[in-house]
C-alpha cells in the first residue's frame, strides 16, 4: 500500500519541504511551493515479488531490423532533427506563447501524413472545432491526419493502443497533460514528470516518435522540472520576436544528431513557411551606402548564414556613456570596444554606443567579432564600409584576428548572393577565393583601412 505523506513542492526546481514557505530554500524562487501528496521513494521498504527478468544482451553492430529515420517533408525541421525523427523517440519543443509551436507541428504531421505515413495530433488546449479552423487557414483540410483532444495520459495511451500504430505521435501540450494516479494537479512538476515518463515509456515500446509541446517561463527555460529534458531524446526551441516574422529552431539536446544546427520559417497568414536561404532574407533590404552596417558572414551548424551587424555611436548625454545590445553577447561587445581602444587608437569607449542584429538573429559565434569591430568603427568615423563587402574573424585581447573555421563554406555563400570582397583574418586558410579577399592583421590594420575607404 502506498503511503500518502504531505509536502510542498517547489514548481521551478522540483526540491521539496515539509513545510511552506514563501521562498524555496534550494532555487530561491518565491511563491512557487504547492503541496502535493508524496509517497515513500521506490524501493522503501518494498518486497520485491521475484528476482527479475532476465533481458537479452545485444552489440553495438547494426541489425537489418533498425529503423531508419522518419522524414517528416518539412526540410527544415528535419534539418534541425539530424535528417527526420528517430523511431522510439521522445522529443520536446518549447517556445515562447504564440511563436507558433502548435502550428508548427501541426504542419509537421500534415506533411508526414499525407506521404502515406500515420501520424496522431493530441490536443490538450483546443477543441477539435477550433483544430479543424486553423488547419482550414492553412490549407491542410484535406491531410489525413488523426486528431484527439484529451488531457488524460491513461486514456491517451488507451486510444493510442486500440488503433493502428501510428509512426508519429504530437501532444500539445505536456504542461495540460495530467494522471488519474496523482492527486496533484495538472501542470505541477508530479504531473508533468509522470506524464512525460509515460508518454517516453510508450515511445519505446511502440515504436513511435513522441513530440512533446512544453510551455516555457518567463526566463525562457521550459517549464516543468529539469527531469523532463532529461527523459527526452531531443530538446527543440522555436524563437521568434513578435515584431519580426522570422522563426528559428534550435537544438539544444539532440541524441541522434548535431545541436548547432537551425531551421528558419517566415510567419505567414497561411502558416509557417520554410525559408531555404535565410542569408537572402536577413539581407534583403540593406542599404549598402549607410555608416555602422557590416555584413557578417556567419555558420549556423553546417549551414553558413549572412547577417546584418549595426551599429550606432552618439555623444553621451549623461556622466557615464551608455552600452545597449541586441543580438549578441553584451560582454563581448564591452571585449570589442576596449581593444578598439587599447589596441586599435579608436577612442570610442566615450560615445554612446548601440549594436543589433538585423531580422531578430542571434548570434554566438566569436567569429562575429570582427563584423562588430568594423560596424563600429564605420558608425564611429561616418564612413561606411566598402560596398558588397563581408566580414568574419575572432578578436583577441592582444588585438590579433584569429581566423575561423569554415572559411571557405562562408566565402562561397557571399558569393552566392553577389558580393565582391570579403575582410579576412590574416593566415586564414581559403583553398579557393570565388571573391576579393583584404586580410586583416589587427585591429589597428582594420581601423587604418577603413580611415581611408
């Protein structure tokens, strides 16, 4: 018989308390404490009934009988999954609220679907009335798709094992998912660690790829206890601000694939749309003739990926010159601005300085160092940079540019969209240069280059 114990959970780090407090004493987060009845830990003075079962012992060597990946015709999401979804697993998206989660993998099963696979969308948030509306806006009315609403794990996996195994399985969302063998209520970490171990638990026995919808908090992580991230296979974020229609997807965890992958979509009236060449798209109405824009020409995984670096110098109106920054590591840019001064006589450290990322991207790779520099110089001096020009390279404290890898990936994506010439590290290695290469020693060198553009 289980024995039932009070105590107070905390919603943020999963620690628990005999007693409530305003503050949790292990995470420091305030009024987060519910009480959940708990029971003694497995295993706690428990009779085991027999010894176990004995399991058979496999290798490492490929059989005929694994599964190959599941590809879902959304290319990139399959990008950033490593190639499609893996059978037998569980994966966990997380966004921020109306980034466009649900609509995303509602897309997803459609176009799995409609390849002649199977695929299963449980909804915990809207009815099936309100399913069917959006899946009218979007044009996949007609997709094959099977639909659910129900919040209940046990009578999910009931459904899910009195029908045709289906390949794919959408929950949206874990947080509203709850187990008739709690008393907790729905969305605290009990409910949602123990839903989310069943759901992985049918996933592994069935064959079916899991995807899980996971609420996010106002910090950005997703919701619920870190466990749930550790139970998954695969943990996806959909970014996006609402004033810009760009949506980029990430992984943060990925078992069967690489994590610095990204899929980038347009919100459109009809849904997400993929976009194939984002560098097209960040660049796409550029000015080329304005001080303190650089064109940064970056990797996001295997993909290489151009973006707009801007930056803004102004007089200071106050004792204490103001730094603002978005889109990139605000202690770089603090890095940055005090080689130019040290080492690159650029005595900008006075002005007010700004610097964002053009379409919303963020960017954190140290090769963008130089872009910044040279933004900030140009936005400094009034001159604008050359034009069709791209930049990339790593800026030590020494004021040396270290070069970056991937050179060659990036010179031949600038020249895919026209540009003529490209500022490089010094001793960079480019097998063969499809555009002008000016190669960069130092800061000085770069300050020096652009006194006289």
């Amino acid at each position: 018989m289980k024995v039932k114990a009070p105590g107070y959970m905390c919603q943020a780090c999963g620690a628990v308390q005999p007693k409530w407090s305003g503050r949790c004493d292990e995470c420091g987060a305030w009024n987060s404490l519910i009480e959940e009845a708990r029971g003694l830990p497995a295993g706690a003075g428990a009779r085991r009934s027999s010894k176990g079962r004995i399991f058979a012992l496999e290798t490492l060597l490929a059989t005929a009988n694994d599964p190959a990946r599941r590809v879902t015709g959304i290319a990139e999401f399959d990008r950033v999954t490593g190639g499609g979804v893996v059978p037998a697993s569980a994966l966990l998206l997380g966004g921020d609220p109306g980034v466009g989660k649900s609509t995303l993998l509602l897309q997803v099963a459609a176009s799995f679907v409609n390849s002649g696979r199977r695929a299963v969308y449980i909804s915990g948030e809207e009815a099936l009335p309100q399913l069917r509306l959006r899946a009218v806006r979007m044009g996949l009315a007609d997709a094959p798709l099977q639909l659910g609403a129900a919040t209940c794990v046990e009578d999910i996996l009931a459904t899910l094992a009195a029908g045709p195994a289906p390949e794919i399985v959408v929950i949206d969302s874990i947080q509203t998912i709850w187990s008739s063998a709690l008393d907790a209520a729905p969305g605290t970490i009990t409910q949602v660690r123990t839903a989310t171990h069943d759901l992985v638990r049918y996933a592994k026995t069935s064959d079916a790829a899991v995807i899980l919808i996971g609420h996010v908090t106002k910090d950005g992580q997703i919701a619920g206890p870190k466990a749930v991230e550790h139970l998954v296979d695969a943990v996806l974020y959909f970014e996006g601000e609402r004033a810009h229609q760009f949506r980029i997807l990430r992984a943060v965890k990925n078992r069967f694939g690489a994590t610095d992958e990204i899929g980038v979509f347009e919100m459109t009236g009809a849904g997400l749309a993929e976009v194939p060449n984002p560098s097209a798209l960040f660049l796409g109405d550029r000015s080329a003739t304005s001080a303190g824009a650089a064109v940064f020409a970056g990797m996001e995984g295997t993909r290489p990926l151009l973006c707009e670096v801007q930056a803004l110098a102004a007089a200071t109106g106050y004792g204490t010159a103001r730094r603002a920054v978005v889109g990139w590591d605000p202690g770089r840019l603090a890095m940055v601005l005090a080689v130019l001064e040290a080492r690159g006589g650029v005595g900008i450290s006075a002005s007010d300085v700004y610097l964002n990322v053009a379409g919303g991207l963020k960017i954190a790779e140290p090769a963008a160092d130089l872009a910044a520099a040279a933004a900030l110089i140009s936005a400094f001096t009034g001159r604008p940079l050359p034009k069709d020009c791209v930049i990339f390279g790593e800026i030590a404290l020494s004021g040396d540019i270290r070069p970056a890898p991937f050179a060659d990936s990036r010179l031949r994506e600038a020249a895919k969209l026209g540009f003529s010439l490209a500022f490089v590290p010094a001793g960079a290695r480019i097998s063969a240069a499809p555009l002008e290469l000016t190669q960069i020693r130092n800061v000085a060198h770069l300050a020096s280059l652009l006194a006289n553009a």
